[in-house]
C-alpha cells in the first residue's frame, strides 16, 4: 500500500516537495514509513533524526492528526489511507 | 469591579460591539477594564495591536527592545516610513493615541528575560507575538507557572501556528508538543528565508480574536488544538494537542519548576548548573 507523508515548514524546503508517497507493506508501522521517507531524503533524514537515529524532540509524528506519542509511537501499525505528518515548531513572528 | 457605563462616545465608537448579545455593554466594558500584554511589534504583533486598540482593550502592554527597518514595513503594517531607526514601542504607541484614546499603551522596551519579565505589571493575557525561540520558551514557562492564558502564535514562510494555552492548571503547554527548542542554525529565521508579508497579518488577526474572546471569556478557545495555516495552498488543519504526561513543565514529574532552572538560549532546557 501506498502512505502520504505531508510536511511542514523548513521540513517541506529540505525534501523539495510538501507531500511524499512511500510504499509500505501490511502489518508495517509508522516508524517504518518514516524510514521510507528519509532513504529518499538523506536532508530531512539529520533533521528529523539524531546521530542515534533518535527522533529529535521537537519533530511531531501525527497519524490522521494526532501525535503517534499519543498511540503507540513510532511503533504504531499503519492503516490504509492514513495521512501522516512530520511538523517542527516555527519560531518567526 | 467594572464600570459598566460607556460614555456617549464610547456607546458610538463601540456600536457594532454593544449590539450583539454576546458582547454587549457588559462585554464592551470589560474589554475597556481589560488589560493584555503582546510580545513583539513586528509582524504578529503589528495586527494584535491594531484590532486590541481598535476593540478598546484599556491597557496594552507592548514588549520591543528593536527599532524600525526598513525591511519591516512590508509586514509590520503599524509602523511607517517615517518610523524608520526609532523604536518600535513607541512608533506603535503612536499608532495606537492615534487611533483610540481610550487605551493606554504602556510601552516596554526590553528584552524578556527571567529577570526582566519579573519587572512587568500584571495583565489579563499574554500574545506571544516574537520571534526567537529563547522568549517563546520564556514566555510558555512564565505563563504556565504563573497561571496566565497564553494565545501563541508563530510564523514561517507561508505557514503559521496557532493556540492557545489557558493555563488553567490542566495543560498542555507549548513544552507538550515540543519538549526542547530545536538546535540553533536549525529553523533559518525570516531574514534568511523570507516570509509573505500578509502571512503575519492573517496569523496575528487570529491572535487577536483569540484574545478578545479571552478577555470577553465568550466562545471556544484554541485550547488543546493547533491551527496551522498553509497560506500557499490555502487550508487549516488542525492538530490535536495533549497535555504530554513526560512534558517537564507541566508534565506527571515536572523537572521544571521555576523559570529561573531554565537557560533561554540555545535549546532552553535546564541550566547546567
């Protein structure tokens, strides 16, 4: 099946483009989508992600409008048609 | 106790307020006994200032410590030309005798810090209408230590984010959704990146609205939602935001406890010392 991530802000700006398709398989996760992601993105990959490969704090994962945090994390199995989302906070005013 | 009765004049100049039931005589004079501090009178703040002077808020604490560029005047719609080289706070007080004397602005031309932000009188709300992460995080903490409704608003591009902490004691707070300010040199500023001078203007419309709702305490709140604004594709969505039990401010076990723990610079977490 096939993901729409949607991204936010200087998100947006490093992957060239505000929406990106990845391909996942049934019974794969939110965490494995985002690795889809960040293969293709290798920008947005040291943005989102700590030299651990840990998610930077103040990166939000939102499947279908709500953080995954609020779920089962990264860990959070994937349904078809979720919308998912990666936004960081903006500081301009 | 608030003084109910609006002179003639008020009664005219606030017609369109006074006629509706949901904000009325009783609503227009609290507005007029309200009292709001906006942090920023650059390009959020331009548009809070301008619908609180006009909808009569009687004290407006106004927070600047920059002065006018030139560069600024296409956004910051309160300050003009003319104004360029003198400090905001006082090019915006100007605007505002200019348009309403029935509010008071009390300029304050600082930097917010833990120690300056101790120094402000007291007020009703606060609108967080800056640009640096350092006095966003000041201003959550404060906030939400002290108890006082916090209407956020920031900008980035084509994109804003909106809310609004009542800090009421149950959360969230701006910490809940991010814990830590990202890295400096991460999120380029709006000098490096540019940003759509009506953007600011459509955000800080909202931080405005919000504010007058919290004043006149009629209506729902952004509380427990995040608007965010995509003004190139034209939409709103809106995001989900829950108290986070992990938040250190105002989480299960708070690390957090006075503003003066924290290091508002770099990723405003916990001095080190």
């Amino acid at each position: 099946m096939t993901q729409q991530w949607k991204l936010f802000a200087d998100l947006a700006e490093l992957a060239g483009e505000r929406e990106v398709t990845v391909d996942t398989a049934p019974g794969e996760t939110v965490g494995d989508a985002l690795d889809a992601l960040l293969a293709a993105n290798p920008d947005l990959e040291t943005r989102v992600r700590d030299d651990d490969g840990t998610l930077r704090p103040e990166i939000n994962v939102l499947r279908n409008g709500a953080d995954v945090a609020s779920e089962d994390g990264l860990g959070t199995e994937l349904e078809a048609d979720d919308e998912l989302a990666l936004f960081p906070p903006v500081s301009g005013g | 106790m608030t003084d109910l009765r609006l002179s003639a004049t008020q009664l005219e100049r606030y017609s369109r307020h006074v006629i509706m039931d949901e904000v009325g005589p009783e609503g227009q004079a609290r507005l007029l006994a309200g009292s709001v501090l906006v942090v920023g009178a650059g390009g959020l703040g331009s548009p809070v200032v301008q619908y609180l002077a006009a909808a009569g808020v009687g004290r407006l604490g106004i927070v600047d410590d920059d002065v006018v560029d030139r560069s600024n005047l296409q956004r910051q719609v309160i300050h003009a030309d003319g104004d360029v080289g003198r400090p905001k706070v006082e090019s915006a007080r100007e605007f505002v005798d200019r348009l309403n004397p029935d509010v008071t602005v009390e300029p304050h031309e600082l930097r917010l810090s833990a120690d300056t932000i101790a120094t402000l009188p007291d007020y009703d709300l606060v609108v967080d209408a800056s640009d640096n992460f350092a006095t966003r995080y000041l201003l959550n903490d404060y906030c939400a230590l002290e108890g006082i409704p916090l209407v956020h608003g920031a900008i980035y591009r084509f994109e804003g984010q909106l809310t609004t902490f009542e800090n009421d004691g149950d959360g969230p707070c701006y910490r809940c959704l991010f814990p830590e300010a990202p890295e400096p040199g991460t999120v380029p500023d709006c000098a490096t990146t540019g940003v759509l001078g009506v953007l600011p203007g459509t955000v800080g419309c909202i931080q405005a609205t919000e504010a007058v709702k919290l004043v006149l305490e009629t209506g729902e709140p952004l509380t427990g939602r995040l608007l965010v604004y995509d003004a190139m594709d034209m939409r709103f969505d809106t995001v989900e935001v829950r108290q986070n039990p992990d938040c250190p401010l105002c989480g299960e076990e708070p690390t957090i406890e006075s503003i003066h723990d924290v290091a508002y610079e770099g990723r405003c977490t916990l001095s080190a010392d």
